[in-house]
C-alpha cells in the first residue's frame, strides 16, 4: 500500500533507447544526460541497424562498449525496477547489477543474460542515486531500463 506523500510527483520511464540516432553509424556513444541520467563513458547505443544481428527481435540498446562496466547515475534518487538484458557473443553470461545510495552499496544481486533473446528482469532497488552494471568482461546489450524518480 502506497501513502500520498511524494507518490503525485512520482515518475516512472521505461528506457528502450528506441529515440537515439547515430547519423549513419550502427552505434555511438550515449548522449550526455540522456534521459535524465549520468552514464559511464563505456555506454553506447546500438541502433536498429545493428542490434537486431547480434540479438534477434531487438531493436535497440546499450552496449557496455569494449565489455567495460556501466555506471548510471542521477542527482536524485530513483528506484531501479527492471532490466531487459541480451548477452552478445556467448551464453548466460553473469551480471552484478549493484545499487548505490551515497557511495554505500544497499543492493547486489547477479543476473544471467542468455545469448540470442533478451530477458526482463524484475528488480526492487529503492532510493538509490547509482546503478553499476558489471559484466566480468563480457559483452550485453541493455533493451530497457525501468526507473521510477521519486
């Protein structure tokens, strides 16, 4: 049950990266305060030109960009309620997905990302202002990001 307190200003977004263009290009690095956020140097988009080779039926994402780990930040806090996560060039690769709130990790929980078809994954990560995505070196592409400001 929610109380009414701060629940009218409450904004949940479903990040599909669908809207990013790369003028001509397959990928290209996300633009600086996309959607709201901070992200890592190490995220790239990957249009629909190119997403759809490496993950079937995708039509956009994010590449952690040379397997590199991915920060996303806000300045405020948000709840981190899903991910859609395709693994690239192997099978059921691991992903730490941690939650921070004022540099003090509050979450840390390991998904698997299966090659070929992306998985939605259901997270309840409250009032964090960070989210690290470590893939140990391996390749995923995000499809969606389910955040709900607060």
């Amino acid at each position: 049950m929610h109380g009414g307190s701060g629940a009218e200003n409450s904004r949940e977004i479903v990040i599909t990266f669908e809207d990013l263009r790369a003028q001509g290009q397959a990928m290209g690095p996300l633009p600086s305060g996309y959607a709201g956020l901070m992200w890592s140097d190490s995220a790239w988009f990957m249009t629909k030109d190119f997403a759809s080779s490496v993950c079937p039926r995708v039509r956009c994402g994010l590449l952690n960009a040379h397997a590199r780990d991915i920060t996303i930040e806000s300045t405020h806090l948000f709840d981190l309620k899903g991910l859609s996560l395709c693994a690239l060039w192997s099978d059921n690769v691991q992903v730490l997905v941690e939650g921070w709130e004022k540099e003090v990790r509050r979450y840390a929980e390991t998904l698997t990302a299966k090659q070929d078809s992306a998985t939605l994954f259901n997270l309840a990560y409250h009032a964090i202002d960070r989210v690290e995505l470590k893939a140990g070196g391996a390749h995923v592409l995000i499809t969606a990001i389910i955040i709900l400001f607060k």
